[in-house]
C-alpha cells in the first residue's frame, strides 16, 4: 500500500521546535518530490516548503524561510520538516505529500495537481 505518515507535531510554546516527520511506504522517495503544506482553522491550505533529493533542490515559504528546514533521508524513506522559532501563527495542521513530477522550485512548489499521496496530516499548536 502507498501511503505516507506524519508524526511529530504537538503543542509548543512561541519561539520553541519541532520536529515533523514524514515516513513513506509502498514507494521510495528516489524518484519523488516532496512537499509539506499546512492549514490553518478557516484557512486556505498554503504550501510551506518542497525537496527534490534527486536535484538536491528545496524551497521555502516566505513566510517561513529561516525559521524552517527540510531535510531528507532516503535510507529511511523520510523526509523531516524542521520548525524553529515557531509562532502561533504557524498553528496548523501540516501534511506531507509526494509526486513524481511534482516540481519543487519557486514557481512549482504551490502547484498540487502532480502530487500523487498525502499524508493524514499532524496538528501542530503554538502557544503565545
């Protein structure tokens, strides 16, 4: 079965990390390009950051850009999104989802239509 799986959100005062993870199964991430999204309660879903190990590409949000890291580890078939410094206005619930020609770059990273699982999501609450 392909799928992928989130884990590692929680709650977490203003200015702390997290954490999230991103496993898959049924497939590998060697081909596959992966982005993490979020939203927000009443919110549109936004795109956060993207990775294309095959490329050694990433990309970020504005909005998140130094606060934010994504790496991967293809022998795990993970990718992780690191979140530090984090705001109440990073309260989401955040989801990963990967797409073989999903196209990880400024101009490609919002666009889902290529994106082919995702992930159940996992909630991440930031406290003022």
């Amino acid at each position: 079965e392909v799928q992928l799986v989130e884990s590692g959100g929680g709650l977490v005062q203003a200015g702390g990390s997290l954490r999230l993870t991103c496993a898959a199964s049924g497939f590998t991430f060697d081909d596959h390009a992966i982005g993490w999204f979020r939203q927000a309660p009443g919110k549109e879903r936004e795109a956060v950051s993207c990775i294309n190990s095959g490329l050694g590409t990433t990309h970020y949000a504005d909005s998140v850009k130094g606060r934010f890291t994504i790496t991967n580890d293809n022998a795990k078939n993970t990718v992780y999104l690191h979140l530090n410094s984090l705001e109440p206005e990073d309260t989401a619930v955040y989801y990963c989802a990967a797409g073989r020609y999903y196209y990880c770059s400024d101009y490609g990273y919002r666009d889902t239509v290529y994106l082919e699982v995702w992930g159940q999501g996992t909630l991440v609450t930031v406290s003022s």
